[in-house]
C-alpha cells in the first residue's frame, strides 16, 4: 500500500521548481493497519469482536492525497524490498534477494544517488540494513547517494527501540560516537525529531536547493516496544518531538520509564472474544496494544513531520510518499516478550 500525498495539484507542481520529495517508509506494517485502508471499517463501536485501531492523520493525508491500492512491494523481507527500492530495480536485477540481511548494496546508482545529481540534498533517517562489512561500512547510506545518515546500521537493530537502554549503535554521519548521548530515545521519535531538526537547519541555510529525504522507521516491527510517554501538543516547529541536543535528554520525549507507555485509547480496551454479547469482554492480549499504540505513534510522527512543512511553507512543494516495505510480521523479534498477532486486527 502507498499514500502519496502533495498540497499542490499537478499543474502547480509541474509549473514550480524541482518539488522536495520526503519518502517515509514503515517496517511490516499491514495493508489492514491503516484506518483508510481497513481498520476503520471494522467499525468496533458496533462490532465488538472485530478490535481495531486509529490513524486519523494518515487517514486525513490519504483523504488529501492519492491511495495507490495496487501499489505492491517487491518483496515479503525487509532487505531485498529495500534493496529494489533504493537501486530502482525489480528484486531479478537486484543484488540483494530473500533473506540477505545486511549484505552491502551494490555500489551502482541509487535512489539517492540519482537524485543527487538532480541538484538534490539528501538525507536518510532510520533504517538501513544493507551495509555490507566494514567500519565505517563499505555500503554506509553516505557511500550510496546520501549526503547525510542519522540512524541504524545493521538489519537486527531495527528490532530494538532504545538505542542506548539495548547497546544498539545509532550512526551520525559515519560516527557512532553519538549513541551514549541518548538516554531514553524512543527511535519513532529519535528519527522523527532528527528529520525535523535537518529539515528546519536546510531551509535555514540552504533553502534554494531542493531536498530528498528517506525516512525509514523500524515501527511497528518488533520488538513490540512503547514509548516511555505521551506525545507532547502540536506539532510542527514548535510542538511534537524536539531535538534538543543536549546529551542524556537528546529528544524532548527522553523522560519516563523505557518501554511503559500505552496509549490511553486502548489501556484499558476490551473485546467480545468469543462473538456473545451476553459474556462478559475480554482485555486485549498486551501485545495489541501494543501494536496499537506503536501505529498511533506513527501517526503521530508523520503528522508532525507534515506539520514542519507547513511551518516553512514548503508544503506545497514537497510531494510525501508513505508506505511499508512488506506485509505484517508475526514474531516477537531480537530477544522480545511480546508477539503480536495479525489476525487480531487482520493487519494482513
């Protein structure tokens, strides 16, 4: 699935310069995890033994957009759907296939690199995954087109949500040097302050030039890990997550206790399990709220990211793209407590 979305109609695009393009990409999340797609249908006010979940601001950015409904990953693995992603190529062209996680990308054209030399700047938030040996790694994102990385490395650290909290290295350039610095960073937020905090440093100081940013986050792939609290009011340059800077509170959201949080719609949600409404319900197993608070907070994030737009009125010249990499997972991940099921939502 694929929302797209872009303020201006196309004659408006077509007539400006060269539009910035932010390309958000999600770690296993469903066709059905999506409210406009199919959770909103399942209508669990009426229909108690169908649980669902919300996201209005996805729903509102697919209402304003384009849904691209047959719109097909190239692959069900993470590394060989980003791989034809990221050079461009189906997965019989691509050097990555199946499950060869962490195998260097091959040093050709990329997604990146092809924009760059469009007069592009780009940079890559979140995952990677396809780094190869080395260190820095011979296929670091800065050796493939970007002229910036903030974020994971290897393909297992995407199943971890707190870098510091789980040993997990978060690259900075080519440093690592940053990952002691942030205490209790919830990636979903770590990225998506990060994102802003470039996006609002570049309009500063280079706003001439035209951006391309991909924003890869590992949610909502397990671990099924939470946040540590709420997200904070408003959005935009000067409300959701902020990048403060400061080591040990690096991000605004870096307070609470580590993987704690539940979203207060489904801290207490109950469901008619066994389809008999004289029966009492049933709570959700831990692991959908799980789920469903990690998707909230997606939505959350992209909302905020779309609101920084707003505030340097470059929305309207941005086109935002907004898909998955492949279908629902089915697994607690490295070392996780929690395995979400996706038939109890039917993600798939």
């Amino acid at each position: 699935m694929l929302i797209c979305g872009m303020a201006a109609c196309p004659m408006v695009m077509a007539a400006a310069n060269q539009p910035n393009v932010l390309f958000i990409l999600v770690d296993d999340m469903g066709w059905g995890d999506l409210g406009v797609f199919y959770q909103n249908s399942r209508d669990f006010a009426d229909h108690r033994n169908k649980p669902a979940f919300v996201t209005p601001h996805l729903d509102t950015m697919a209402a304003e957009g384009m849904q691209l409904r047959r719109h097909y990953c190239p692959a069900p693995v993470c590394a060989p759907s980003r791989a034809s992603l990221l050079l461009g190529v189906t997965q019989g062209h691509a050097n990555v296939r199946d499950n060869e996680f962490d195998k260097a990308l091959e040093d050709n054209h990329t997604l990146a690199s092809v924009m760059r030399q469009a007069g592009y700047a780009t940079a890559g938030f979140g995952k990677w995954g396809l780094q190869g040996s080395g260190a820095p790694p011979v296929a670091h994102p800065m050796y493939r087109g970007f002229d910036y990385f903030f974020g994971y490395m290897a393909h297992i650290d995407g199943h971890h949500h707190y870098p510091k909290e789980e040993g997990i290295d978060v690259w900075d350039g080519l440093s690592t040097g940053i990952t002691s610095e942030l205490d209790k960073c919830y990636t979903t937020d770590l990225w998506t302050a990060r994102t802003k905090k470039w996006i609002e440093d570049h309009e500063a100081t280079n706003s001439a030039q035209p951006f391309f940013i991909y924003l890869a986050y590992e949610t909502p792939h397990a671990k099924l890990e939470v946040p540590t609290t709420a997200y904070p009011a408003g959005f935009g340059t000067n409300g959701g997550v902020q990048w403060t800077g400061t080591p040990g509170a690096m991000i605004n959201t870096a307070v609470g206790t580590v993987d704690n949080w539940i979203h207060p719609y489904y801290t207490n949600a109950t469901w008619d399990n066994d389809n008999n409404p004289t029966t009492a319900e049933v709570a959700w197993p831990d692991a959908e709220k799980r789920h469903a608070t990690m998707m909230r907070r997606l939505d959350n994030a992209v909302e905020d990211v779309l609101q920084t737009l707003k505030d340097h009125h470059i929305e309207t010249n941005t086109l935002v793209i907004f898909t998955s990499d492949n279908g629902p997972h089915n697994e607690a991940g490295d070392g996780g407590t929690y395995t979400q099921d996706p038939r109890f939502f039917a993600s798939y």
